[in-house]
C-alpha cells in the first residue's frame, strides 16, 4: 500500500474577497475528488485571500500511477484555474 499526499501552495489573481476565494477552493476540490478520487482540504492561509495552501492525498497499490494521476491532477489544476503555484510539496508512506 503507497500513501501519497501533496500540499500545493498557491498565489490567487482576480480574486477580491474571501468569499470568492472559498468559492474559487470549493470549486478545485470538488472536482479534484470527482475526477481523481483523492481526499482534498484547504489546509492553510485560511484568511488571507491572496493565498491558498490545498491538500491532496491518495492511497493505491501501485506507486507509479498514484504519482502520475496526482501529477495529473497538480497540472489540471494549473491549466483551469486562475492561480500561481509557488511551493509544492510532497509527502509519500508505504
């Protein structure tokens, strides 16, 4: 069993309020957990609406695909929403 988590850190533009940020992390975890099946929490900068800090974990038998497909969802986030990553951490358990 492989347990991967990520923190991905990210710088927000366009975005004016708090409310728009907790609309803006609600939006990228629901999809995140629809499309790659993984736990998601915004786990820092909670009040601070030019910073976000989301986390992503994922259990698997297989190393190598739970990398890819959390890899996979690092870069889809990137591409669809209006955000800088600026750290991306990763943690890995067997």
């Amino acid at each position: 069993m492989y347990v991967l988590a990520f923190e991905l850190t990210c710088r927000l533009s366009g975005i004016q309020s708090l409310k728009d940020k907790r609309r803006l992390v609600k939006s990228i975890i629901q999809r995140c957990q629809r499309n790659y099946g993984v736990s998601a929490a915004e786990i820092a900068h909670l009040d601070d609406h030019h910073f976000m800090s989301l986390g992503f974990a994922l259990v698997s038998n297989t190393y190598s695909k739970t990398r890819n497909r959390l890899l996979q969802l690092k870069e889809e986030v990137e591409m669809t929403y209006p955000i800088e990553i600026v750290a991306c951490d990763w943690y890995e358990g067997v």
